[in-house]
C-alpha cells in the first residue's frame, strides 16, 4: 500500500512538474492564506495577554501542532474530499478496475507542489513556539505522538467524509465541515468555546485529543474543565478507534456504490 | 470463466414520496467459457453496463452470485482486476494528464508486470495497434481513436485471461473501427482471450462474435449463435431487423 501510493505520488508530482509556474504559485498561496490565520492570533495579543487562558507561545504551540497534524492529513490524504467529483465524472468507475486500494488511487489523484504550502507554514509555527515554551523535556516525547496521533485523527475525519460522499454525492461541503471546521476548531486552546462543545470534540469526535489533551500534558496545565487526567494519554487510543471506523465506513462505502448510467 | 448465477441488481431512485426501486437487472443467468467471443446486445437502460459493472467488481449485485477468472468480483476486486482487462469506450480509464508512456509505466507497477514481459507485450501493442506516433502524448490529447487503442493497450499489458469491452468501437470511424475489430479478431483467436463485449454497433456481433446475448428490461431474452438469432424472426433480412425485432418486442411476448 505504501508502495502504491509513493508509486502514484510520483508519477502525479512528476507530470505536475510540466507545469511548474501554476503550482509553486498555489503552494505560496497557501502558505501567505495559512500564514494569515496566524496574524489573526497575533493581533488578538496585542490586545490581550492570555486567550483562553494560555499565553502567546502556548497558544503557538496549540495552533502549530494542530496546524502540522491537520497539514500532514490534508497533504497526503485529503485529496479524498473530491471523490464526490470522481463519482459525477464516472472517472471512480476506472478507479475500481485497478488492482489497487481504491483509497490510495483517490488520495494520490493529482499530487502536485501545491500541497506542501499548509504543512510549511505549520511547521514555521510551531518551530518558533518551542524554543519560547521552556519546555520540561521530559514531556517532549509527547509532542510527536500527538502530531501523529493527529494525523491520524485528521486522515480518519477525511475519510469518513469521503465515504459519506457515496451516499450524498451532492454534498461535499458535509464532510467539509467536519475537516476544514475541526482544523480551525484546534487553532485555539478549547476555553475560548463552551463547555458542551469541548465535550462533544472529547467523547463524539475526538478533535480534543488532536492537540488539546496531550497539549494539556506538554504544557504540564491542569485541564480547564475539570476531566480526568487520563484523558491527555488516551490520544493514541482516540486515533485508533476513529481510523478503524474510518477504514469500515469506507468499505461500506464502496459496497454501496452506485456508479452512474451509461 | 465467467459464471452469473441468478443475479439481480436493483437500485433506489428519487427522494421521498417520489422514492422507487428500479431493477436493473433481473435474475440474470449465463456462463461463458475460456476462449468465447461473446455479444452482448441490448437498448439503453437495458442492463448492459449494469452486468459489466457487476463482472468487474465496480457494482455489487443485489442478489445472485458471480465468479470470473474462479474470483467473486465485489469480494476480491483488486486480485481479480490482476486477471482481467476492462475497457469502456465511453470513457477512458487511463490517467487523463499523464502522457500514454507514463500510464502504461504505471500499469506495469500496479499489476506488478515482469519488465521483459512488459517490454515485448508493450513492443507488439505498440506494432500491432501503431501507438508509435502518440506515445508520449498526454492522453486528454489524443484522439478518440488513439485513446481507444491507448485503453486497450493498457487492458492489455498484463495478458488478461479475459477482456470485457463495454462499446469500444462507440464514435470510430470505419478504418479505425475495421483496425480495432480485426484486433480483437485476433487477440481471441490466437491468444485464447476470452472476450465480451457490448455495442450497439450490429457490424461488431457479425464479424466478431460466434455467441450473442442480449438484454432486455434486465433479463435475457436471447443467448444463442448469430444464426439462432437470425431464425428468431425468420421474415426479416438484415441482422438489424433482427435485433429491432427482438428489441421492441414487449418482455411479454417472450
């Protein structure tokens, strides 16, 4: 499966690479857009000295590993949102009679430059946030396992949109809501919303443990609203529940296919 | 080799009060066995590309039971897309934006292809079908007629026990079109490739095909050779007449 989707990334990068002006200017589009949201939370400092009640460099971090999970997600998988597109076009019919996943045909489908843009300016974040963060070390090893844990959580959203894309091939913007919403929800640490919502991104879709419960650790805080202090480990555990639904929900999806008349 | 054991394929259609089920195909039956060149026949909306879909793993069916190459098509789609080759005339199921020589290289990766093997089949497609001129041409480029011997080439590469054309002489002309049948002619005859294929082209059944199906509201009417088809309506001449016979017939009368 890895070899499949390297193989295809490839081929895809390489043929966008025939055209390289349109490409590095979507690239740097969408870094200069990213970088945007980040002037947002700068400018929401000047007037205050804590949102939410974490500080500038907190907030950073907060928002940079989000930004690299959700970054790394929608660069390697988040192609799968326009299999609504695939599926109107009839091009999913020639998709199906490869012998490949149907999931790497789909989210390899035109690799190109321009999605490196988001995961650039994420990774600019949060690389400035550590150094001011003066970090106890020996939470470090979290950081990592959240980004992946993360992507994970992201690449499962994604795809449980995609496999609601067979059902409605009317409403992309469904699943839309779900990635590109829980993205900008995870920009900011979780005080700054209710607490009914922040246990809905806890217990229904785990968006809390993309960054804000393991965050909670690294940043060695008590929790806000009072949960269980477990909660901040169980990010592996939310990641991998998700993804399994994720991973049934997509061959159910394929099961009910219908493609179209011709 | 290809074994459909009453298979049924119905579909849901419109929303609320206006919802139905729609029967694409109805207990369909039939076998075909290795080295068969086989006619599909059948109107629009007849269930012809339903069945095809469902042979290759693209459409589940409702009911029944399906098995090609010894393989259930929606259970081991992608082990049995290594055994066959399907082309749409319709449609091309090559990479749109990447040249034809790229897609190919693709293929040889993903049907895991021994690279000798690929070399020489690539070697007598190229000859035999005269890709020469396009091959590094990106493939939204082409013709409809390269596209065509594009999309066969690439159903081609990994010598498929069996090929199921869904109209592929659909919109050629009649040179390309005598190209593509003498082709196909020859792939089944000295290669042994069991092929199906559907059209509404009535030249494609009298030159290639020694059986004929056809499809009518999503049930057989006809499984037979060309001159049992013939002698379903003993006062018509052409082939035509024939299957405009068999097609306006009500489902009744049969």
């Amino acid at each position: 499966m890895v070899r499949t989707y390297l193989l295809l990334a490839w081929t895809w990068l390489r043929a966008s690479a025939q055209y390289p002006i349109p490409m590095i200017t979507m690239a740097l589009g969408s870094f200069v857009l990213n970088g945007l949201d980040v002037a947002a939370i700068w400018v929401i400092f000047e007037h205050t000295d804590a949102l939410g009640g974490f500080g500038l460099a907190e907030v950073m971090f907060l928002y940079g590993a989000a930004g690299v999970s959700f970054a790394l997600a929608d660069m390697l998988f988040g192609n799968v949102d326009r299999l609504s597109q695939h599926i109107r076009a009839g091009t999913f019919d020639a998709v199906l009679i490869r012998p490949a996943s149907a999931f790497v045909q789909m989210t390899t489908d035109r690799f190109g430059v321009h999605r490196f843009g988001r995961m650039a300016q994420a990774a600019v974040v949060l690389g400035i946030a550590l150094p001011q963060l003066d970090l106890e070390w020996g939470r470090a090893w979290m950081i990592p396992v959240m980004i992946v844990c993360g992507l994970v959580i992201f690449t499962s959203i994604f795809t449980l949109g995609g496999a609601l894309q067979f059902l409605l091939t009317d409403a992309p913007e469904v699943a839309n809501a779900f990635t590109y919403g829980g993205s900008t929800l995870t920009q900011y640490p979780l005080t700054v919303y209710g607490g009914d919502l922040v246990k809905a991104v806890t217990f229904i879709v785990p968006l809390a443990f993309v960054n804000w419960q393991p965050g909670l650790y690294v940043l060695d805080r008590d929790d806000p609203f009072g949960l269980p202090h477990w909660l901040r480990f169980a990010a592996p555990a939310a990641a991998l529940i998700l993804a399994l639904a994720a991973a049934l929900a997509w061959r159910a999806g394929i099961r009910r296919y219908r493609s179209t008349g011709s | 080799m290809i074994e459909v054991d009453r298979v049924g394929r119905s579909f849901t259609v419109g929303r609320g009060r206006s919802r139905r089920t729609v029967h694409a195909v109805q207990d369909l039956s039939f076998t075909i066995d290795a080295g068969e060149f086989v006619g599909y026949l059948g109107p629009n909306g007849a269930g012809k590309s339903t069945t095809i879909k469902m042979l290759t793993g693209i459409l589940a069916p409702t009911s029944g039971r399906i098995e090609v190459a010894g393989l259930d098509p929606t259970r081991r789609r992608t082990a049995l897309a290594r055994r066959i080759g399907v082309v749409f005339g319709q449609r091309t199921t090559l990479w749109w934006d990447l040249p034809l020589k790229d897609s190919f290289d693709l293929i040889r990766h993903l049907y895991k292809v021994d690279r000798d093997d690929f070399r020489r089949r690539l070697a007598e497609l190229t000859d035999l079908l005269d890709l020469g001129g396009f091959m590094n041409t990106p493939v939204r480029q082409l013709s409809l007629g390269q596209r065509m011997r594009g999309d066969v080439t690439a159903a081609l590469l990994h010598d498929p026990a069996v090929l199921v054309l869904d109209e592929p002489t659909i919109g050629l002309d009649v040179v390309s079109k005598a190209a593509m049948r003498a082709f196909l002619g020859r792939l089944n005859a000295e290669r042994g490739t069991t092929v199906l294929l559907t059209t509404h082209d009535l030249g494609d059944i009298e030159k290639l095909c020694r059986r004929v199906m056809l499809i009518h509201h999503g049930r057989l009417g006809f499984d037979g050779t060309l001159d049992d088809l013939r002698a379903t309506a003993p006062g018509e001449d052409s082939i035509e007449d024939v299957v405009t016979h068999l097609y306006t017939a009500s489902p009744a009368d049969r």
